[in-house]
C-alpha cells in the first residue's frame, strides 16, 4: 500500500463526524408515549377538538382496513404512538400490546396524514381496548 493511500485512510478516519442524535438508537416506548401525553394535553380548545377528530378519523380508516376475520379474535388492548412530521404525517410508531390488529393498525398509520400539529415532533397515540 502505497504511503499516500494509507495517509488518506488515516485522514478520512480522523475525519469522520461526531455521532449526533439522529444517528442514536431510538426513544424506548415508553419515553415516546410519555410524551404523546404530554403533546396531546398541550394542545386546547378547537385545536384540541381537531386533532381528537384527527385521531378518530384515522383510527375509523384503519380499524376499517385491518377488518379482516383473522384479527377479529383477539381482543387484546394495544397502544399505538406516533411522531408526527410538521404536516402532521407519520414519521415513526411505537406499539404495545401483541395484538393481530395492533400490529395491523401500526401499519397502517405509517405513512399517514393525521393533522397539523403546532409543531414537527409531536406524539400522539392511540389506546385501544375492548372492555366496557
């Protein structure tokens, strides 16, 4: 190896950027629907009725695509978080719960418009339970 290629490598290693938050792992559940609470609570009056109406819209559509019989038979609750984009889309989900529709529903949220948030970076969630 030539001394100019090996001064290169060691230039390009020494170089390299520091690692910056993008590049961490991702926030665990739990820190992600902590703060779906916290963003949700923050949002009031008609912007608040928006966004419920958002979210009920959404969760309507997909519960509508994943109606398939297979899923039909598990009753387990399930929670669904979402970051959302500054245009309110889909950018990353977060799910508890095992359930055949929750693994559905998260699917299927991706992707999705929900509403404008009042900022990029908002969570929002969805918690779905079939007891009275």
């Amino acid at each position: 190896m030539s001394l100019s290629i090996l001064t290169a490598l060691l230039l390009a290693t020494q170089s390299a950027p520091p690692a910056t938050a993008s590049d961490a792992s991702p926030i665990p559940y739990s820190e992600a629907k902590r703060q779906a609470d916290a963003d949700e609570a923050s949002v009031t009056g008609q912007a608040h009725e928006d966004m419920l109406s958002s979210q009920g819209a959404l969760l309507d559509a997909g519960i509508a695509a994943c109606a398939r019989d297979d899923l039909r038979d598990d009753f387990t609750p399930f929670t669904i978080v979402m970051k959302l984009s500054k245009t309110g889309m889909v950018q990353q989900t977060w799910r508890q719960g095992t359930s055949p529709l929750g693994i559905c529903l998260q699917r299927y949220v991706r992707d999705k418009t929900v509403f404008t948030p009042p900022r990029d970076g908002f969570f929002m969630s969805f918690e779905v339970s079939f007891t009275k």
